[in-house]
C-alpha cells in the first residue's frame, strides 16, 4: 500500500535534548512538509522540501532542522532551542500541478518534552 | 496574507441531523479550497475540494460549494452519523508560488451523539 509512515507513534524526551522524527513515504511524490499542531488551533507549516536536497523555511522554522537527501525521506529534527517543542507533528506529501493537487498526510508523532 | 477562519466548535448534534460547518477566506489570487478530517489520535483526510469557483466537491455525504462572491467554502451534511465525530479542517492552497502550501482553520470538532 502506497502512504506516508511517521515513527514513532508518541515520543517522549527530556528538555535540552535533541530529536528527530521521522517521514517515509512510498508515494513517489517530489514535494514534501512537516506540520504542527497544537491543541485547539489549526496547523502551522514548519519546513518544506520540493525536490532532494531542497528545503525552505515556513512560518515557524526557528528551533527545527531538517534535510531531503532521499526522495522518500523528510526527516524533522526538534533542537534544543525549540522553547516550546511539545505538540504533534505531521508530515505531508503532495501530488499534482497547477490548481489540481492534493495533500496527503502520515499518522503523526506525538512528541512530550519534560 | 492568506487566512481561513472556520465555526468555532465544538459543535454536538443527534444522530442524522443536518450539519453545516462554516469556513470563510482570505486570499490573493484564485486558491483551491479543502476540506479535511481528523479522527481521534490520527492524521488528516482529504474529505474535498474544490478547485475553482462554483465547483462543489463532494465525498461520503459531505458536501461544499465555492463560493466566490461570498469566500465561503461551508460543509454540509444531510444527515450525520455517530462515525462522523471528528475535528474538520477547512484549508485553503494557491498555486501561483511554487510551494503550493495549505493555509488551515484552527478545526471544528464535531461530536455526533446516538
């Protein structure tokens, strides 16, 4: 079956420490991004990647890395300057051109820092 | 900038009432207009889109219409089912700029009593 696959599923690690999330996906799409959401509100984009080893910034980038070397993989790095890094986290893909494209979204992770 | 602004919930109603969730916009250009589903602990759906206006997109009994004169883009449902609680997130996407992002409403949960 063909989707997005984001492990694990919760994850939990204590303040000051780094952390990394992972986004596979076997849908063959170029585009890919990461989310967060919090309780109550709706989702805010963090990075975006169009093609490997291509990535830009969204609207809450500071305190988050990632990199795009495989087209299939996205992974997220929480950093240690993240000052509020607990929430859940998607990660998305995206088919289509022009005004006709969709995008499709893994299961999440959700992450607790104490 | 480019906002969405939905219902605010939660909204509760009985087995095979009508549901109608608001979601209004704000955009440069033409978006393409989503709706999407959350169910507990998971990730979002594509419910349905519309991609210009008076387009009505349409899936599992939902409905919603395009509405350029009024930049609306509500949800509707005949008849809901207990397996409709969830939250609802109405998005908005642009084209022109190569990111082609999603804009999201902070969500509506809905709750659907037997």
């Amino acid at each position: 079956d063909g989707g997005i696959t984001q492990s694990p599923k919760y994850l939990f690690r204590k303040e000051g420490q780094n952390v990394t999330l992972s986004c596979e996906q076997n849908l063959n799409h170029d585009a890919m991004y990461w989310y967060r959401q919090d309780p109550g509100q709706g989702l805010r984009l963090i990075y975006y990647s169009q093609i490997v080893n291509d990535f830009q910034k969204g609207d809450i980038a500071e305190g988050y890395s990632v990199s795009r070397e495989k087209k299939e993989s996205f992974p997220l790095t929480v950093t240690s300057a993240q000052k509020n890094p607990t929430a859940f986290y998607l990660c998305a893909s995206r088919t289509g051109t022009g005004n006709h494209y969709e995008q499709y979204f893994g299961p999440g992770t959700r992450l607790t820092v104490t | 900038g480019n906002s969405v602004t939905q219902m605010e919930g939660p909204v509760t109603l009985s087995e095979e009432a009508f549901l109608t969730i608001n979601c209004t916009y704000t955009a440069t250009g033409y978006p393409s207009l989503f709706w999407y589903v959350q169910y507990p602990g998971e990730g979002l759906q594509l419910l349905l889109k519309a991609t210009k206006a008076d387009d009505k997109g349409s899936n599992k009994g939902f409905e919603a219409t395009y509405r350029k004169e009024t930049t609306s883009f509500h949800l509707e449902k005949g008849s809901v089912q207990v397996s409709d609680s969830a939250v609802y997130f109405c998005a908005l996407g642009l084209s022109s700029g190569s990111a082609r992002q999603l804009t999201f409403g902070s969500g509506t949960q809905l709750t659907v009593l037997p």
